[in-house]
C-alpha cells in the first residue's frame, strides 16, 4: 500500500475528526439552506456522491468538491485564514529565531566624517 493510499485508508487521529466536523458542518450549512444533496452537486457541477461523499468527511473526496460546496454555501472567505502564513505563530517564531540578531559590517571603515 502506497503513503498517499495509507493516508486516505487511515488519516491520522485529528485529521480524521476535522474532516467529520468539517463534513458535519457542511451538511448543516445545505439543510439550513434547504437544499438537496442533487441541488448542490449540480451547483458545483459533480455528482450527488461527491456530495454527499464531502458530508461524510471522507478523506479520498477532493480538496476542490469541499472548497467548492463551501462555494455555494457562500463560507468561501472562511478559507482566506487557513494557513494564513501572518497567523503562523509557530512559524513566525521559527523566522524571529533564525533572525540575525547583530548588524553584518558591509566592508571597510571609511574616513569620511
């Protein structure tokens, strides 16, 4: 079995749970809005099992059928602060740590005063 199959098989833990609340939160979002599983998969221009695949949280349905039901359910702007790379904390501490702490001399002193 490959990595990519293995992951898709048996994603880890939290992964998991994030794509079944994910999927959860989908379903809510269509039936708030009253509309059918058929509606929606014809709005993103799928199938009704891609759909309804997305509700599920099944890791094998593509990024593109969750981004685009989020589309339709106009939850899109959501999505500009996943990985936000300004909201990195961890990153961003990572680079503060690499960060030169002293000035580099750019060459020779010069005599000019």
């Amino acid at each position: 079995m490959s990595a990519r199959n293995q992951l898709l098989q048996a994603p880890p833990y939290p992964v998991e749970q994030a794509l079944k609340r994910l999927g959860e939160s989908l379903r809510t979002a269509r039936v708030r809005r009253n509309l059918t599983i058929h509606e929606v998969a014809r709005k993103i221009g799928t199938g009704p099992r891609a759909a309804m695949d997305a509700e599920k949280g099944k890791p094998s349905t593509g990024i593109a059928v969750y981004l685009a039901l989020l589309w339709v359910y106009d939850l899109l702007p959501q999505m500009n602060d996943v990985a936000n790379p300004t909201k990195d904390e961890q990153g961003l501490t990572l680079v503060a740590a690499k960060a030169k702490t002293r000035a580099r001399n750019s060459g020779g002193l010069d005599n000019d005063f």
